[in-house]
C-alpha cells in the first residue's frame, strides 16, 4: 500500500510527546458531553410515577411480630 505523496510519518518522539495531550484532549470531551448530559437530565426532572391501584392492593403490611414498638 503506498502513501499519498503529501502524507508524512511522525517521528516516534513527537507521537510520545503528543500522546498526553491527546489523552487529555478526549478525557476532556468526555467529561465535558457527560456534563451537559447531566445538565439536561437535570433542567426537566421526571415525575415520580405513583403506584396505581393494582400494584397498591398487592402490598402486604408487616406482621405485628416484625413491627418494632417502643417500650
């Protein structure tokens, strides 16, 4: 496979030196997007769904010998 005449190869050292800041450059972008994605999350809060009424009459109360009491 042959290059295009204007593509010059890095020497390794500038691509060691470099590397960091690429490192840092992409961290950076990703904490940047999930900022703004937490941002957003938090403009429009969703409502809490309430339970309806099937999922209420299916709820047991605790038996007396599990409910803690003061003496």
């Amino acid at each position: 496979m042959t290059t295009p005449a204007t593509y010059q190869t890095r020497h390794p050292l500038i691509r060691w030196v470099t590397a960091p800041f690429r490192a840092f450059r992409y961290l950076n972008q990703e904490l940047l997007g999930a900022g703004e994605a937490m941002a957003r999350s938090n403009r429009f809060p969703q409502p809490r769904t309430q339970a309806g009424p099937v999922e209420a009459e299916h709820a047991q109360p605790a038996p007396v010998s599990k409910v803690p009491t003061r003496v």
